[in-house]
C-alpha cells in the first residue's frame, strides 16, 4: 500500500492519554512531545472525536496540523457510531472533524470500535459506502476499521466489505490468547483477508507497566529495556502489524518509547517466551483488565458520574500489591461530586460501550466488597 511508504517507522502518537493540566490539554508539553516524536522520524498521528470529550481531535490542531507541514505528518481519525443517527448525519460530521483538526483530508479514516452490533448501525446507515465515497473524493486517503469483538465477526466485516485496507485491533501480550479479547485468533483474520494491521492498546492502558512483582521479576531477568519496551517491541514483532501506538501522556514517555523503536530490534525467542510467562503471573492476580479508554463515562454513559476507570485501577493495585493506600485512593476517587461503587444503578449503558466487554455491573460489586466493607 503506497500510504505505508510515506510512514517512516512502525510506531504511532496516539492522541487519547495527552497530558492534561485543569482538565484542559496541556499544550506546552504536547507541543514537545510532537516536535520530538517528528524530529526523531515518526510521523504517524491517530485521533478520534470522542478522544478527551472532543479535546483530542483540537490538540491535533493545536499542537501539530498549525505548526507541521502537512506532508510531515500521517493523520488517522474515526467515524464513531456515537455522533451519527442517520446517513445524513455522516457527511456534517465529517466536516466538523476537519475542521476541529484543521486538514483538509485524513491519509486513514477508520470504522470505529466495530463490533456485532455497532456493524449492523454503520450498515443500516450506509456508513461504510459513505467513507468509501469520501475516499473517491480525496477526502480520505484509505478506508480502515478499528475492530472490538470475536475473530468471526472481523471475518464477516471483512467478508462483506472487502474493499477495507486496513485493520486497527488490541493486541497485545496479555490479550494474545485471551477468550474474550482473542487478539491472536482476530489478528490470523486479518491475515486470511490479507489486511494490514495497526495495533492499539500494545500497553493495555498502562497495565503492562506496573507489573505484580512476580510477573516483574521475569522482564528483570531479562536485564534489557522498559516494560513498556517489551510490550510495544512484542506487537511490532509481527509481520503483518505495521503500525503500533501508544497513548503516551507525557514527554518521559515519550523519550523512553522513540529510545527503543527508533533502531526497532524484533523479539528474541527468549523474549517471546519471557512475556508467555508475565502473562501467565498476570492472570493469576485475577486482576480486571480494564484499559482505562474512558469510553464507559464519557458521552454520559454513566448517569451516577462513577469514576469506573479510576475504580478499576484501585481496586488492582490492592489486589495485586496489597497497597493500603488503595483504600484512600477510593475515597478520593469517589469524592467530589462522583459517586461510589455501590450507587450504580445497573442501568448497563457502560457495558454496551465498554471495548474489553467487561461485566462492569458485576466487577462494581466486586470493588464495593473490597472497600465499602
């Protein structure tokens, strides 16, 4: 694919997680983390309108499209199911997206968060023939999908609509032979369909950095790179992924990641084997793997204002490492004006958004066990 020649390292900014200051994006450090990453070689930028309540696609902006020649950079954004109705609602929403990134066209244009029932909304408003129109328009460069459900149903997507180039999955270490996430078997999909791959969620929404200190002891013998390192590094090492993000929310990480993806060395047999076995400690900390994307309390998926996201994570990090500081933490995140675990309503509009299909209902009650006791 000739748009694949243009990318200059199999490494991407996505721009979901940026630093924030006030609850605004904080655009000094955000500048710098896109002067770095352009200046190191990379030029691969992915976005989405719903990336931080809107603020995601004005960063772009903001910090990369007013200050970097367009020829610099690969601009990838999404059609989300959530900001349209009807065919009609597409094209006006569209527009909205290039001008809030402030482009005239987008090189990728993805199907967002594709799944059974999403699928059958993009069908029934003509979604997918609307992208490829906007494609013959030269509007978008190449029509993808991202992609959150099981490997047959990726095999229908890509069945029905063949003319999709490109396909962005999860998939990582841990997610690798996951019955619910199936990243292997989703990923040995695209290659029966001979689709490119673009990779999200390498980290899992910065599991794989704070390990529990059994699966921790296992990268240290290593004696090699960063956690984060091993769990980017593990995606790119196959052959038909040939872009992998990272959500990175400041210049530090930024820094560490171009330190080992700019000379990229693929995994090592005892690499491979080394992250088989971090995943294997992982599960057995029966942890929940919730990414932290936010989707379940933004667009008011949660009419109680639950901090699930904030919950989740302090609920692992007590289970896994015994912090009795956990307990504090959930005083603090369920303070302010957001509501505790135990006053979820059951109304399960999170669950319907939710891309690792978690049974937040049930794990909320889980978390009012452990610190509402």
């Amino acid at each position: 694919m000739e748009v694949f020649q243009q990318i200059h390292k199999n490494f991407g900014f996505g721009m979901m997680r940026l630093p924030m200051k006030d609850e605004e994006v904080d655009v000094e450090q955000t500048n710098k983390m896109v002067d770095y990453f352009i200046e190191n070689g990379f030029n691969y930028f992915d976005t989405a309108h719903g990336y931080l309540n809107g603020k995601s696609e004005k960063a772009v902006k903001t910090c990369l499209s007013s200050r970097h020649q367009r020829d610099e950079y690969i601009l990838t954004n999404k059609l989300t199911g959530s900001f349209f109705n009807t065919n009609e609602d597409i094209r006006p929403f569209f527009e909205e997206q290039l001008e809030n990134t402030g482009v005239d066209y987008f090189d990728f244009y993805l199907m967002h968060a594709q799944n059974a029932k999403e699928f059958e909304k993009f069908k029934r408003c003509k979604a997918y023939e609307t992208a490829f129109a906007l494609k013959e328009e030269g509007k978008v460069k190449h029509v993808g999908i991202s992609f959150h459900d099981r490997a047959e149903v990726l095999d229908q997507i890509l069945t029905e609509y063949p003319e999709i180039e490109i396909v962005q999955i999860q998939f990582n270490y841990l997610d690798y032979n996951d019955l619910s996430v199936q990243s292997k078997l989703v990923y040995e999909v695209c290659e029966k369909h001979d689709k490119p791959v673009l990779v999200m969620e390498p980290v899992k929404g910065g599991n794989l950095v704070n390990l529990p200190h059994d699966a921790q002891a296992i990268l240290d013998a290593l004696h090699g790179g960063s956690n984060a390192s091993y769990a980017i590094r593990f995606a790119a090492s196959f052959k038909d992924i040939r872009v992998v993000l990272s959500g990175m929310s400041d210049l530090a990480q930024m820094k560490d990641n171009v330190s080992f993806m700019k000379e990229f060395k693929p995994f090592t047999e005892e690499e491979f084997t080394a992250v088989e076995k971090v995943a294997e400690a992982f599960h057995s900390h029966h942890m929940i793997p919730c990414t932290g994307c936010h989707y379940c309390v933004e667009e008011n998926h949660c009419p109680k204002n639950i901090r699930i996201p904030d919950i989740f994570s302090t609920y692992n990090t007590k289970k896994t490492f015994g912090d009795w500081n956990a307990d504090y933490y959930y005083n603090i995140v369920t303070s302010n004006g957001h509501a505790k675990a135990s006053e979820c309503l059951k109304c399960g509009l999170c669950e319907k958004v939710c891309p690792q299909h978690l049974e937040i209902r049930n794990l909320l009650e889980e978390a009012v066990k452990e610190f509402e006791k």
